[in-house]
C-alpha cells in the first residue's frame, strides 16, 4: 500500500543530539535503496503557494496557503509499505520526526 508523509515544520522543536539518528540525506538513501521510498521533494515555504477555488464558476486564485497557521508543510514523500504499522516505523525514521512533524496518510486505491 502506498502512504503519502506530509513533513511539516514544528514551532517547538526538541532539540536533541543530531549526530544519533539518521540525517535526511541518509534517510533518503536507504529508502530510495530499499525501493519504500516512491518519490519525495521539498516545497517552497508558504508565501510561494496559491489557493486555488471555484465558485460560481469563477477561479479565485488567491496568494498564500489554505490555511494561516505557524507550521507548515515543508515537503512529502511517497512510500510503499505492506501495512500502516510499517508505514509508521518508516516516518518515525524520518529526521523530521524529531524536529518537525509528519503525518502518514493511506493512498485511496482507485478499485475502492
């Protein structure tokens, strides 16, 4: 099953010792390696993003992100996992577990 992680940035950090776990660059490598990791970029920071609606059969396209909020999403990856507990050992892996936040989130299979 595919899992896509949204990396967001976290307003509090714990700061603990960087050199005990694995770097991003690391991290990236083994699951690239390992075939979990499908594909992952990091994203401009939100003053870059346009929200997109429409309505009455207008596009408002509007500067900004969807939300105003002190966290932000600051990349994705998109992993192959047999179950969401695999899923969530990957993530907890992640450099951004420590100094951040990611949220796992199950792909919809398109025969459901």
């Amino acid at each position: 099953m595919q899992y896509l992680l949204f990396i967001a940035t976290d307003t509090d950090p714990e700061r603990d010792d960087p050199e005990s776990e694995l770097t991003i660059e690391q991290w990236v490598a083994k699951h690239d390696a390992s075939g979990t990791r499908v594909l992952g970029e990091r994203l401009r920071p939100p003053e870059d993003a346009t929200t997109v609606r429409k309505r009455a059969g207008k596009v408002l396209a509007t500067d900004g992100p969807f939300a105003e909020s002190r966290e932000w999403i600051a990349g994705f990856d998109l992993i192959e996992c047999a179950d969401l507990d695999d899923a969530i050992a990957v993530a907890a892996e992640h450099p951004m577990a420590r100094h951040g936040r990611i949220e796992v989130r199950p792909l919809w299979p398109d025969d459901e």
